[in-house]
C-alpha cells in the first residue's frame, strides 16, 4: 500500500454528482490496488450519499503516516458551510468546494499527494460565494503560480486501444477574441509544455504533434486568414527548431481521421470547441481532463455536475462512471512516471 500513487480526489460540488463519481471512482480503484486514493470532502456527507446509491465503501479518517485498512477508503474531512439537498445549488458552499481544491493543490505542491484528480463544480455557485473563478485550469495556474498551462482532454478511442489527446492553446474565451489571443508567442509556448509534459509525465520519448490552423483549410494560403501565415506556422518552425516534432499547419475539418492521427501522439488545437467535439464524440464519455505545465499532476472528468441526475433516487444506474475511471487511472500512471512511488 505505502508503494501506490497517494491520489486526493476532491468530490467537486456537493448538490452535484461529483460525491457519487468520487466514492464510486475511489472503490474501484482501492480494489484493483492501482492507488491510494484520498477523498477530500465532507464527511458526513460521503457517508450518507455511500448509503444512498448503496456504495459499499468503508471511509476512514486521512493519516498520512498509517496504512488503512484493507477495503477502506480515507477521507480528508473538509465541513459544508450548509446543509446539502442533491440537485439543489446553495452560494453558501462555493467556498467550501474552493477550499476542497486548495488542500489537494497544498498537499500535491508539498509533496504529500502524488496527484489529484477532481470532481465537477458549478462556477456559477462560487462565483455567487464572491470568488472569481472561470474554472480549475485557470484557478490551478493562479495557486501554483504557474505562468501557463494548457488544457489537453484524452481518452480511449471508441473500438479501440489508441488513446487520442487533444491540446489547447486557447480555452474559456470568447470565440470573438480567440483570433487575438492566437499569437507566435502563444502556439510556441503550447508546444513547449506539451512535448515536455509527454515526455516528462507520460514517458513518450519522442512526442509527436499535429497542429491545427485557426481557419477553414488552414487559411486557404492566406485568402481566408493570415494567422496561419504570421503565426502559427512560425511557431511551428521555431519549435521544430528545438527539436520538437511538431507539424502543420493542417486544417482541422481533415485534421481528426486516422491517416493523421496513427502518426501521432497528441493534436494541438487553437480553441475550445475546435478540437473537444471531436474528443468527446471519438472517447465517448471516457475522456479525462488533464492540465499540463504545472508543477503537479492533475486529471478531472470531462463532463459538468449534472443536477437534473444527483437529484435521482436511481442516479447510479444512469451515471457514467467511464470518465472517472479514466481520470483516476490517467493520474497514476502520470504520477508514476513523474516521480518515485511512496
């Protein structure tokens, strides 16, 4: 046990589905003796919801230096501001749910946790709490003090074993002012941190990467844009430069078929719902969320909080658990390639 990946989980927003996710991801992954996993959370509230959709999951309290006991899962108890009802938000608990964040970017920063992996939260209940928050990419950044980081969604192709990865340089911006944000600057520096994060965390010695253009047909020779002109294309030769395989720009309509992407590690996309439709359609339900260039691990799932279903008598049956799953396992196998297991 003291060999295994100590992973937090953090169990997101507690009127959303993220308690069942965690409790649920957390099991199956203490049996299969892939990690250690730590639920960070409300106490009383992951006892009661275990109870509910019949998780049979013995939870014990966190102690870093004891080895629980066999079956059980440790839980960091972080108190609800107020009472919970599933599929009910309440402003009262955004800063509960920002502070289920901050102890497992404390304790991976310190080294106490080799990774986490979080849960869904609403934005919209901490933003109402008086916290600005546009999501965990960008709040991680900000707690690690990290300059830039880039979001990469990957999953397991439907019918098959290969796994697609799908980089960004832009992420929660309007698409109206993604085309000013698409600099030279911007694209190397995406590049730089997804080769060195393929390398460093999923031990792929010689990365290759497939990069997008900002318009129809890469810009038609610059008839229906110049970005690709001025600056991803230079950016892709100063990487290239460096000795990264990076090649494009390719238009992203013929980008996502497997002429293209048998030949490559990972595909950098210029904006949010340029390259995710793809992922999320290609990995159905099973793509996880990983942020690279920070100084620790971290995956999520790859869908939202989903209330219309937490307040479901019979949510387990209908909740998909791939998602989870895939972010717990992406987490392990990142912290092991990244440093010693403990």
């Amino acid at each position: 046990m003291r060999d295994l990946p100590l992973i937090a989980i953090t169990v997101g927003e507690p009127a959303g589905i993220g308690p069942e996710i965690a409790l649920e991801g957390a099991r199956v992954a203490r049996l299969a003796g892939a990690i250690r996993p730590v639920l960070i959370g409300d106490g009383r509230l992951l006892a009661a919801r275990a109870r509910a959709a019949d998780i049979a999951l013995p939870l014990v309290a966190y102690d870093a230096g004891a080895v629980p006991a066999r079956g059980a899962v440790e839980v960091v108890d972080i108190g609800l501001a107020a009472p919970c009802v599933p599929g009910r938000l309440d402003a009262s608990n955004g800063r509960h749910v920002v502070a289920l964040i901050d102890r497992a970017i404390d304790g991976a920063t310190s080294g106490e946790f080799d990774g986490l992996v979080t849960a869904p939260v609403q934005k919209s209940t901490i933003n109402d709490a008086g916290i600005a928050f546009t999501g965990h990419t960008e709040y991680l950044a900000a707690r690690t003090g990290t300059e830039r980081v880039v979001m990469m969604l990957a999953g397991p192709v439907r019918g098959g074993a290969s796994m697609l990865r799908v980089a960004l340089v832009t992420t929660h911006l309007a698409l109206k002012e993604v085309a000013r944000a698409i600099t030279l600057e911007a694209v190397l520096a995406t590049l730089r941190i997804v080769d060195h994060d393929l390398r460093a965390r999923f031990g792929i010695a010689t990365p290759r990467v497939l990069v997008t253009g900002l318009n129809p047909h890469a810009g038609e020779g610059g008839y229906l844009g110049r970005e690709e002109i001025e600056s991803i294309g230079p950016a892709i030769d100063a990487a290239r430069a460096e000795g990264i395989d990076a090649r494009g720009p390719l238009p992203a309509d013929t980008l996502f078929q497997p002429r293209y992407l048998d030949d490559c590690d990972a595909v950098v996309a210029m904006y949010h719902d340029q390259g995710l439709p793809v992922l999320k359609f290609a990995t159905f339900g099973h793509g996880v969320n990983v942020t690279l260039g920070l100084p620790v691990v971290r995956t999520s799932v790859d869908h939202g909080t989903a209330l219309d279903l937490a307040e479901r008598p019979d949510r387990m049956r209908r909740i998909d658990m791939g998602s989870m799953h895939t972010a717990i396992d992406v987490a392990a196998a990142m912290a092991r390639g990244s440093r010693a297991p403990r």
